[in-house]
C-alpha cells in the first residue's frame, strides 16, 4: 500500500530538493523550550518528555471530580489511541463493539497519536459519537482526504500531498459545539491529550486539549484542527503543520508533524506517575486500569526481504515503527506496574490480511471496523503484557480481502 508513496519519498530525498520555505521566521537560537503559541496561554501544552509545566495538569487532572468520587467511584480509567493510518478503522470498531457490550467506561484520561488523535476526542466524548467513527473509518476514500502533489514536491513542497479535503472534513467534524462539550467534561476533571512532533525540537508535544476547548480564546476551534491534522501529518507525505510561537516577545514558526514519530502511543507524560493523579485525588484510587487500542500490528513477522533499494528501505522503515511501538507499551507496562495499575491492550492480529487497493480503501477499512468491534466486545481476551500471547478471537472476513 505504502510502496509507491515511499519510493518517490526517497526519490525525492535523494534529489536534494530546495528546502520549502516556511510562513513565519525561523532563529536557531530561539528559546524554543518557553515559546508560547500566540493567543493561548501555555499551560495548553507540555513537552511529552519532560516538563515542570505537568505540575499544572497534575494539580488539576481529576481534582475536579469530588461529585463522582462522593458517590463511590474511586476507579481510574485511561484510554490510549495509537497511530496507525486507515487501520483506526479498528479502532473505531473496537469502541462500537465496546458500547454494544454494555461495559464501556467513562475514561478520565484519553490521548491519541496520529489516526488515534482523530478518534480520540469522540472517544472522550462517548458512545453517542460511535456513528461519527464508523461513518469516517468504513466510507471514506483517498480522494477524500487528500490529492497528490507529485510536481509541487519536485520543486520543492513539504510533501507529496495536499490535505485541503481533510482539513474541510475536521471543519465539519470539529465544531464550536464539540468544543462546547469536551470543555464542559474539562470542567468535571476529565482530560484529552493528543501528541503531535515538534520537528524543529525533535521533541514530544502534548496538547491539553480540554484546556484549549475551555480558553475563552477565538482561535480554539481552528487550534485543535490544527492539532489533529500536525498529529497526524505523516512526514513527507501529509504537510507539517506551523504554529505561531512567541518567545521574547518576537513571532518564529515552530513546525509539527506525525506524533508516532516521537511516540506511536502514550497514557500519559513520560515523568508522571499515577501516584501524582492520586495526590490530586485526595487519596488512592481503588482500582487502576489502562486500555491501550494499537491500530497496528505489533509482533515481528517474518518476510523475506528483496535485495533492492526501496524493498530494503521499507522493511527497515517497518521494522523501526515496530521496535518503537513495543518500547512504547513496555514503558506503558512499567508505568502500570509501578501505580498498581490493570493493564490491557490489543493490536491487529498478525494473521489478519486485508489487501488495500489504495491509502485508504473502504473495503479494507470495513473488514478492520468488523474485527475490531468483535475485538471491542471482548475486553476479556485483550492481552496484559508483551510477554502473553493475545487470545485468538472468532472473526469473519468479507470475501476477497485474503487470509
């Protein structure tokens, strides 16, 4: 699927193409670490690696929750949202699958990186946005989200794509009144995060987005537009995205791409801990329970790989994302058992053959939206560790699509 897109990728790095121009000024020497995005307070993001500003999550990060912790609810839940491109249609059927079982929870925390950063906010949100994703990750085309930019990149574009069909999308999706009721669940202590790469910094950013949603600031909506789209801006294909930054009092461009870059999943910033969440709270939680929903595959398979420039490259580029996610879901792991949390996740089998006929094929997309609310209603066989095999699960597969 990716093959074609990844040749002339590399085509074109090797070209040595004249470095696209960038809207705002750049500064090697700009105090990059306390820029503030123009018109928005800072507390709005953190690095994901390391940050004193966490303390201002932590502070409020379920604090707010008193009503809910009076009547005896002293679980925690946290959902991650990984990457993974046209296959968050598993995803999106795993939440489905989830709701039709009657055991989906309120989640306190939920992040998403790339795709996942798509579905993360109609996740926070609830089963009453489970349409929204099915109609997203089993109708939609390539055509609908993008047109390819072949020429533009040869003389220099920032990438292989024009993504103006996915940002008219998020305009429709992403509404004031979405907004509305994120900040309004903001407000009860609720959080959605959602991880994007600062390219410049080759650091993690995490956006507050409930803070964004509850800034009063005209530009809110269109912020975390912009996120989900730098989220999810897979590099060198999809655009980067610039944000306006001030750093001593003068305006730079800071530059963001795919989230899975720094990160392909994450639960919460690399230097908080549960316990920090529990400070908040008063007192510990009675149960701690993280969901991961890899919309990849994530166990080593074996293929022999052909001895030519681009076969080598892409095996490589594959076996990198699948070292990088399994480094993610053990640090995930540590985390967990360090809180005394319940840790629970799944991925795409490795089985599991669906041929796509394009980036984003309906028909592939559907036969993933079905394994996943199969996947979804069976929370029961997600596996607890790396080191456990995940239990096979009954799956139909519409015909034609292998395996």
């Amino acid at each position: 699927m990716w093959r074609p897109v990844l040749a002339t990728v590399l085509v074109l790095a090797l070209a040595g193409c004249v470095a696209p121009g960038r809207t705002l000024q750049i500064d090697p020497e700009l105090d990059y670490e306390n820029a503030v995005l123009e018109g928005f307070p800072a507390a709005i993001r953190f690095w994901g690696d390391l940050d004193p500003g966490i303390d201002t999550l932590v502070e409020t990060t379920l604090s707010a929750r008193a009503a809910r912790r009076d009547r005896g609810d002293t679980t925690l839940d946290v959902l991650a949202i990984s990457s993974g491109g046209a296959n968050g249609a598993f995803g999106a059927g795993i939440l489905r699958g989830w709701t039709e079982a009657g055991n989906r929870p309120e989640f306190d925390v939920v992040t998403g990186v790339s795709t996942g950063a798509i579905i993360a906010p109609f996740a926070f949100l609830g089963p009453e946005y489970d349409d929204d994703l099915e109609r997203f990750y089993t109708f939609t085309r390539t055509s609908d989200l993008l047109d390819f930019t072949f020429f533009q990149a040869l003389r220099g574009g920032p990438s292989l794509t024009d993504t103006t069909p996915l940002r008219e999308i998020m305009e429709q999706s992403v509404t004031p009144e979405l907004l509305q009721a994120i900040a309004a669940e903001h407000a009860k202590g609720r959080r959605l995060l959602i991880g994007s790469t600062n390219l410049d910094a080759q650091r993690p950013v995490i956006w507050d987005i409930g803070a964004i949603a509850s800034s009063g600031a005209p530009g809110a909506v269109d912020l975390v537009r912009n996120v989900i789209l730098a989220s999810s801006a897979i590099p060198g294909v999809f655009p980067p995205v610039e944000f306006a930054v001030r750093s001593n009092g003068d305006l730079y461009g800071e530059l963001h791409v795919d989230g899975a870059v720094t990160q392909e999943v994450f639960v919460l910033p690399r230097n908080l801990t549960l316990a920090e969440l529990e400070r908040v709270r008063g007192g510990p939680f009675a149960k701690r329970r993280i969901w991961i929903i890899m919309n990849t595959k994530i166990e080593p398979e074996y293929a022999p790989t052909r001895g030519r420039l681009f076969d080598i490259t892409q095996r490589t580029i594959q076996t990198l994302v699948k070292s990088q996610t399994q480094a993610n879901i053990l640090r995930i792991e540590n985390l967990a058992l360090r809180g005394e949390a319940d840790l629970a996740f799944v991925s795409i089998p490795s089985d599991y053959v669906a041929e796509a006929e394009e980036l984003f094929d309906p028909v592939a997309m559907q036969s993933l939206f079905q394994l996943g609310r199969t996947v979804g209603a069976r929370t029961d066989v997600w596996r607890r560790s790396l080191n456990t095999p995940q239990e096979p699960v009954p799956r139909a597969r519409p015909a034609g699509l292998g395996g």
